[in-house]
C-alpha cells in the first residue's frame, strides 16, 4: 500500500514537471478577456430579461 502511495506522488510530481504555465503577460490577457465576456453575457441576459419582462406584462 505505501508503494502504491509513493508511485502515486512520484507520477504526479513527473506530470507537473511537464506542465507549460502561462506567462504573467498571457495569464493577464485570459483575465481580462474572462471580465470582458462576463460583462457582456450579463448585460445581453439583463437586455433579454427586460425584453421578457415588458411582453409579459404585455399579456397579462
């Protein structure tokens, strides 16, 4: 069980020194394009609630 154990922590430990981390630069860029997209599918949902909201109380 413990070698179990120990192979384990040893595969993990090789995998994440294969691992490529992005860059301050595009770590920054992911960020920011995340915030912008995030904005804009608030605000399109926000747009279309609205939207839904005046029908609505156009029916009833």
């Amino acid at each position: 069980m413990i070698d179990k154990i120990k192979k384990f922590f040893n595969d993990v430990i090789k995998e994440m020194k294969k691992v490529t981390w992005p860059t301050k630069a595009e770590l920054q860029e992911s960020t920011v394009v995340v915030i912008v997209v995030s904005i804009l599918f608030a605000f399109f949902t926000y747009i279309i609630d609205i939207g839904l909201v005046q029908i609505l109380k156009g029916i009833f």
